[in-house]
C-alpha cells in the first residue's frame, strides 16, 4: 500500500483503476506529458543534456538518458537516471490542465540494479504524491513498478516533479520511464481503487458502466419466492400448469439459466399452527424437471389476516442467495416474489427488532424496507414484483423505496405468469441501480445519478460518486456496485 501523505493545496486521488471520466474539454486517452519516456534526444548508450524536449531542471547540472547502459527501459528505447554527474536532481513539465478536473498520473520506477539507496520524491503542483524508497542491491536488471494515481488540477497550468534530493549523492539514482498523464476514465469491473481525500475537501469520481449488449448476456438465477395462502387457492393450478412453458421461454432467451423455489405465508398466529415466514422448497437447480416438481407439489392454506410476509420472504433470499440458494457470482440474480395482497413490515408485530439474519424467530418484529434494501444490494439482487391489480401501487412504492425493482400486474387466475415474468425482466435489464456497500465509515457524499432507466442494450452510462472524509476513521474498501452488472472496490484513505 501506498504510503499516506500530506494535502497541501490540491486534492489528491490517488487511484490504482484504470478508468474514471467526468466530462472533459481533453479526451480521455490523450497524454498530456511531452516526452514522457524521455525518447528524445536519441542516445547510442547514454547522454548528457540540459534541457530536453519537454523537461526542464530545477534543481541538478544535467540530464542523464541511458540507452541500455544498466538496465532495459520500461517503455520504448530509453530511460532517465535521477543522480547524474554527482548532483541531485529535480525535474519538472507544466502540465495543461482544467481546473476542477481529476487526471490520472502514471509513472514506472526502479531502483538501479545493486545500488542500495534509490529515491523518488513525486509532486503535482504542490502535493506531496508520493515517496518512494527501494534497494536495487542483488538485482541484475531493473525491477520496474508503475505507479498510477488521480491527481485533481488546482488551475489551468499543473506542474508535475520529480526529485531525489533526499538521497545520498553518489552518482547512481533511481530510474524513471514511461511518464504519462490524461484525463482519468474509471470503468466498472476494474482492478482496486484507492482514493485519498484530504479531511476539508470532497471528491468526485464518476464511473462508467457499460451495458450489455443484449439481456440474455449474462446467465441467469432465477427465484421464484412464492405466496401460498389461502387466497391464491385458485391460481395455483394455472400457476403448476404453466411453469413448463416458463422454464422453456426463460430457456430460450437464456440457456444458461437456473430455477429456484421458496415459498411464504405468516407468522403462525396470525394463521395456523403450518404457517411460517419463509421456507426454502428447492434451491436453484439447472434441472428444470426438479423446479417443475416442487412447483407441483405446492399447497395452499388460508388463515386469518390479509398482509403477508412477502417483504421478510425477499429478504430471506437475499440474505441465502450465496450459501444455501446457491446464486452464482457472475450471474443476473432475480428473485420474483408473486403475491395477491399487500405486505408486512417494521411495526407491524409488537415483538423485538428484526436482526436481518437468517433465524426465524416467532417473537420477531418483520423487517424494514431499509433491512430488506441493504440485504438485496448485499446480495446482488434485483427484486422482481408479480403482484395483482389491487397492489401494483402498493409495490411500486415499495420498489421507489428500494431503488430498484419492477412491478407487474398479474392476472387474478396468474394466466399471464409467462408474460408478466418476460415483461418484468425487460424492465430490469434496462434499468440500472447504483448503491454503495460497507461504507462504515460514511465516505460516500452521494451517488447522482442513482438509478438509470430505460437505458438501451449495448449503451453506456456513467455516475458520479462524491467522496468526503466523515471524520470516523480511514481505511477501509468501498464497494460502488451497479446491480446486476458488476462492482468497483475503492480502497478510502485519509490524507491527515
């Protein structure tokens, strides 16, 4: 891990992703550095020169550009020796830049090939970005590191630096190539970030995700988390009878898919001594036989109030989608909750405050909309409601609440299941939900936008995520996930 260093005038960023783009007048991909693998001029083996396309000395007599005199470039044909001649050096490029707008600064080090003491001191503007400290002794060629970071400009002209002026003069320092910076383009699905933020300030890092292509793209889990009371006595059979011709369309449209069952009534005194909350009937199986029995094998019961536990059911998914489900990783995991009434939440039972885990305890209030959205962000979850035409209100409020989901209507014999299912998955394929996780410490400002509709297959989107220090500690990884398609894990430091 990088070593954490002071905020000075400039915010600093420092990002170990590839990709973040706010909107930029320069295009991301363009290098702002002249010469930064110090190509110019062209030596046969090494030279001495003061200045050089691009560089200028602030501190030191020349610049040293070795052409395989001790060691292999990192890039291109050539590099550059910090200590030359026996002075200490400290070289600089001014860098245009849009004030505001965040660049990422690349770089690749090495210490010289057996010499112990190598030093690198990097500033933009100045920001003490960072310091390096590396023994090149028992190497027999370079040991090149590269270093990336987002360093965000404090004016029109940013000026970028290097030295070694802590080091011991000797006339051997450490080794730089391949300089570069451009505007920072930040995609989901990169390597780690780490950002540090300065304890007065706040940053914005906008992330792009790009959708896929079609909707079938990524294989599918699919749970079917079920209503078995007395009221929906008379949909079952249509509803047993047309899961062939469900698992056979879903099937169609994407091979790689996977059925599940659970099933839900309520607490049992508000029916009968066979009610219960949740209950798993099958987890997700590649085998549609085994989904179409438990299907069949569903009864009904009817108790005494009208509300269900369909809210505690979707959680109860979430909260077993990884271990006793089976949800696989890298898949779009839905679980559609089919219900003919209204549902259950915090308040609704004098008991003891929901813990959302996975212990049905029967003197247990049921849990909030907040427990049950944190549980499906967590789990990756898109939340599908198939619900009558009394309660497509009900449940379009709930999934305003949760920030992501789909509602549709069910016919009241279930007759269009096939329909409603294709219809809902249209819809959750081209929204997007954008949340953040394992914020404990309370970095993350605001996500804007949060949630994207009606985005079109194969588009690109992008969001920005406000960073801002909360006071409560550092260090620790939070994780930018858009539902359905993938996460970012930025790693958030502190620069105190």
């Amino acid at each position: 891990m990088k070593r954490m260093l002071l905020w000075v005038m400039s915010l600093l960023v420092s990002l170990a992703c590839i990709n973040v783009s706010p909107p930029l007048a320069i295009a991301a991909g363009t290098d702002l550095v002249v010469n930064g693998s110090f190509e110019e001029p062209v030596y046969d083996y090494v030279g001495f020169e003061n200045p050089i396309p691009g560089w200028q000395l602030s501190e030191g007599s020349v610049f040293e550009i070795q052409h395989g005199l001790a060691g292999n470039p990192y890039d291109g044909e050539q590099l550059l020796e910090m200590d030359s001649y026996n002075t200490l050096s400290k070289i600089y490029q001014d860098i245009p830049t849009e004030e505001g707008q965040t660049y990422k600064l690349n770089f690749a080090f090495s210490p010289r090939p057996g010499i112990s003491d190598n030093k690198l001191n990097v500033y933009w503007g100045d920001t003490l970005v960072e310091q390096l400290d590396k023994s090149g002794e028992g190497l027999s060629d370079v040991d090149w590191v590269v270093y990336t970071y987002g360093v965000k400009a404090i004016g029109p002209i940013t000026r970028l630096s290097f030295d070694n002026l802590n080091e011991t003069l000797d006339g051997f320092g450490s080794y730089i190539d391949a300089v570069s910076v451009e505007p920072l383009v930040c995609e989901l699905g990169d390597e780690d970030c780490t950002v540090i933020i300065g304890p007065n300030e706040t940053v914005t890092v906008p992330v792009k995700i790009q959708i896929p292509e079609e909707a079938g793209t990524l294989p599918l889990d699919l749970m079917l988390t079920q209503d078995v009371t007395g009221s929906f006595q008379n949909d079952l059979p249509v509803l047993q009878k047309l899961i062939p011709d469900l698992v056979a369309e879903l099937r169609s449209i994407q091979p790689n898919t996977t059925f599940g069952l659970a099933t839900f009534k309520d607490k049992k005194i508000y029916g009968t001594p066979n009610y219960y909350v949740y209950k798993t009937a099958l987890p997700l199986k590649t085998d549609a036989n085994a989904f179409q029995q438990a299907v069949a094998g569903l009864v009904t019961e009817s108790g005494k109030d009208k509300p269900e536990s369909s809210l505690s059911a979707l959680m109860q998914v979430a909260l077993r989608a990884d271990n006793e489900l089976g949800f696989r990783k890298d898949t779009r995991r839905v679980a559609i909750v089919s219900t003919d009434d209204a549902y259950k939440k915090a308040g609704d039972y004098s008991g003891k405050a929901n813990n959302k885990d996975t212990v049905l305890d029967t003197n247990e209030d049921y849990p909030s909309v907040a427990q049950v959205k944190e549980a499906i962000n967590e789990a990756n979850m898109l939340p599908v409601f198939l619900v009558t035409s009394g309660f497509i209100s009900t449940y379009n409020d709930l999934v305003s609440q949760l920030g992501v989901g789909a509602v549709v209507q069910l016919e009241a014999d279930s007759s269009n299941l096939i329909e409603a299912v294709i219809k809902a998955l249209e819809v959750v394929n081209q929204d997007l939900s954008i949340v953040y996780l394992n914020d404990e410490y309370g970095y993350v400002e605001n996500v804007e936008p949060e949630r994207f509709e009606d985005v079109p297959p194969g588009s690109e989107v992008t969001t920005n995520v406000t960073f801002k220090y909360s006071g409560l500690g550092s260090g620790e990884e939070v994780t930018i996930r858009a539902l359905g398609i993938g996460d970012l894990v930025i790693d958030v430091k502190v620069a105190l």
